[in-house]
C-alpha cells in the first residue's frame, strides 16, 4: 500500500527504510554520500579550511536533506507521557542533525479520521470536526511547553493531505494492487484495526484486553500477499532497515507466516476520506494515516518541491505497537 512506497518507487525514487530501536530509518541512495561518509566529510571540510560554526561539526557545504518523523496522534484523548517521550526522542534527533548542518525537516501530527475520534465528539456534544480543532490546540499546546522544535504538523482532516490520499489510492488502484471483496472477521474497536484470530488472548485484543467485534462487511483491499518476497527481499538487502534486531526478526516471521490482503476502506460510515471510486466506502483510517508522512511534503499537490527534496525519509520515530503498520504495510 505505500506510496511512500519503502519497496515501491514514487517520483523515481526507491524507498530503503530503517527502524532504530522506536526509529524508523532508511537510507538514501548510494549518489547522496550519507551516515559514515559525513564524518569524513566534515574533517575533509576542515582540512580545507571550510568554516565550522562554534565547532558542532557543521560546515557551509553541508546541505543533505534529512527528514524525520514521528507517529500521528489519536485526538480521542490528551497526550500522555507515552507520546511525549516518543516527541522528546525525536526532537533530540533532529536537533543533532541540524548541529551537523543537515538540511533537516521534522514533522507530527494528529490523527483525526477515526471513528473512536468520532465517538468521542458525539459523546462530548460536539461536531466532531470542531472537536478535533480544541484537540489540535491541546497538543500543539503540550508540544510547545516541551519545546519540541517540528518544523510541521500535519493533520489528517486538512485539504492537503486528503488530496495526497486520494492520490495514492489512485496510483495503486491504476496499477491493480486494488480490487473489492468481502470482509467477514474480527475488528479491534480500541485498536481500529481488522485482527485475526491466532493473534488473540485469550479471546481479547492483546492490546487492549477487550473483545473483537465479529462483521461482516463489503470491503476493496490492497493485495499485500503479492509483496511477501519483495519485503523480505528489501528488508535483507538494508540491514538495520528495522531496528532493534529483535522487531525485524519478529516482522520477518510475519511475513515468512504469509500475508493476506488488508482492507483499506470501510462502508456504512462516514467519518472519513471518501473513496475516489466508490462514494459509498470511505478510507481506512490506517491507509488513511500513514500517508501523513508524504502529505506533510506535498505529495499529490501543485507543488512537490519539498516531497522531491526530502522523501523518501530517513527516520520514522514509532512505538513497537503500530511496527507492523510501518514495516510491513507502508514498505
């Protein structure tokens, strides 16, 4: 399903991702010189007498783009001391890629399209978008009292990013990776995600300890299954791709246990990016999500300057719950 693609190519440009411990990282390509090579750089600049501004390492001839995010936030409750470790951490990041005169780009989010984000509203009294807007200063608000130094922050309901999603579904329905069909599972409520039964608890969501609903629903799917190889593939071929060791061994015996296809909309609601080529459906939240990482650059708009400059990413920084959506899913 990606655009970003991490295995697929957007704009020309093939997608080598990595995850460090909660980070998610990828490599450029070989052209742009990168990670162990700036250090030669750095004291190749100095033997030529290249200013370096108060001795941080940072050069006039360091301009490499370095783009890092972190994992959009639910706005169905405030931000916890979860979330803000996750924003710390990749603060940090940034900042010291910015010391070393990386050419860096930082953005977060919220999440809005969710029917749990939905419920909460109605439950409130509130239009559900009004809601996500008192929500967005609450955590903008936490993020500024942290100091967090993003240089965007995305939010799902905004017209930039329903046009990146409508995009990308667009481009991987043209090249037959989508077809309709019928859904009938389990749904984690809590979790917004389809879950199958070897994966429960004993009978709950391991996650959040409550029970499956069981549906029945008319879906489209991307055909992940057709990708098994070529993750796995991908994944061998860049190591460090996810870290630690133990999370892409884990993600490894996911996909070497096969793959299904994955629904990517939902019918009979309405809270949500409607589907490009069936009103009825509107995008699953998931599918919906991820593309964050692209919108915030651009993708599908009239100007992709900063979506040629920067994707693909370097790091995503995300918690080990959601490793599957990026590792698997987003490649």
């Amino acid at each position: 399903m990606n655009g970003r693609a991490r295995g697929r190519t957007v704009k020309g440009r093939r997608a080598k991702s990595m995850t460090e411990g909660r980070v998610r990282k990828r490599k450029r390509p070989p052209k742009s010189g990168r990670t162990a090579a700036r250090a030669r750089e750095t004291e190749a600049a100095a033997s030529r007498g290249v200013r370096d501004e108060g001795g941080t390492g940072r050069t006039d001839s360091m301009s490499e783009p370095f783009y890092i995010t972190t994992a959009i936030d639910y706005v169905n409750q405030k931000p916890h001391l979860g979330t803000a470790y996750e924003k710390i951490g990749a603060d940090c990041m940034a900042r010291y890629m910015r010391l070393r005169g990386y050419d860096t780009r930082f953005v977060m989010g919220n999440d809005e399209h969710s029917t749990n984000v939905e419920k909460e509203a109605v439950r409130r009294g509130m239009d559900t978008l009004e809601y996500c807007r008192e929500m967005s200063g609450v955590f903008t608000g936490t993020w500024k009292a942290l100091n967090i130094s993003y240089d965007d922050f995305i939010h799902t309901t905004e017209e930039r990013h329903i046009r990146s999603v409508t995009e990308l579904f667009s481009r991987i329905e043209k090249n037959g990776y989508i077809y309709k069909g019928r859904y009938e599972g389990l749904y984690c409520e809590s979790c917004e995600e389809f879950i199958v039964e070897k994966d429960l608890e004993g009978g709950l969501c391991p996650r959040h300890r409550t029970e499956p609903r069981k549906i029945s629903e008319e879906n489209y799917f991307f055909a992940l299954s057709r990708f098994e190889e070529r993750l796995l593939e991908h994944i061998a071929g860049n190591p460090g791709f996810i870290r630690p060791k133990t999370r892409e061994n884990e993600i490894v015996n996911v996909i070497k246990g096969g793959l299904q296809d994955v629904s990517i909309s939902r019918s009979g609601i309405t809270w949500g990016i409607p589907l490009p080529i069936d009103p009825g459906h509107v995008i699953y939240v998931w599918f919906d999500a991820l593309t964050n990482y692209i919108s915030a650059l651009g993708f599908g708009g009239d100007d992709t300057s900063l979506f040629e400059r920067y994707w693909p990413a370097d790091v995503h920084v995300i918690g080990k719950d959601i490793l599957r959506f990026h590792a698997v899913y987003w490649p």
